[in-house]
C-alpha cells in the first residue's frame, strides 16, 4: 500500500504537467509560493487541507482525484483532452500555413 502522501505527490504532479503548468503557474494559481508545490512534488510536505481544496480547484480535478492509486478517469480524460487540443492546434497552424502561402 502507498503513502497517501506519495500518492498526492505522483499525482499531482502529473496533473501539472498534463495542463503544461510549472510549478510557479501552479502556486499562482493555488495563492502559495513554488517552493510549497515543489516540496509536496517530493514528498517532503504535505499541505493543509485548505491547500489541497486550492491544488485540487487549479488542477481542474476532484480532491479524490489526488489521492487516487492507478490512473483516476479524470487523468486519462484531462490527457486525451491535451492530446486532442495540442491535434488541433497542429491542424489549425497547417491550415494557416497553407491559407498564407
């Protein structure tokens, strides 16, 4: 079984890194500093549970979203939906490109 605080920090993380936030993004969004984000990322804090209702609201994710083994559902949705616009984003440019030429 895996710490809960393990848990929070894998997933946190890559719930960053899926909407393409640095750690600094994140504390702005969340109203703490980087180091804060950076030390929860490495297991070396854990927030309060006011900070972890903030973390949560910035990634766009449920609470339980963040202390959830395995992959939660959100994740897969909030990568296929990265993966969808970063598609469209190509297609789009392509589309300038060519109406430019």
């Amino acid at each position: 079984m895996t710490d809960c605080r393990q848990i929070l920090a894998r997933n946190m993380k890559k719930y960053r890194q899926l909407l393409n936030l640095s750690q600094i993004a994140l504390a702005e969004k969340v109203g703490c500093s980087s180091t804060l984000i950076g030390n929860i990322e490495i297991n070396r804090r854990f927030p309060s549970a006011e900070n972890i209702n903030r973390i949560a609201d910035a990634l766009e994710v449920k609470v339980a979203d963040l202390f959830s083994e395995g992959e939660p559902q959100s994740m897969k949705a909030m990568a296929s939906k990265q993966e969808l616009k970063a598609k469209l984003e190509r297609l789009m440019d392509k589309a300038i490109d060519e109406h430019f030429k």
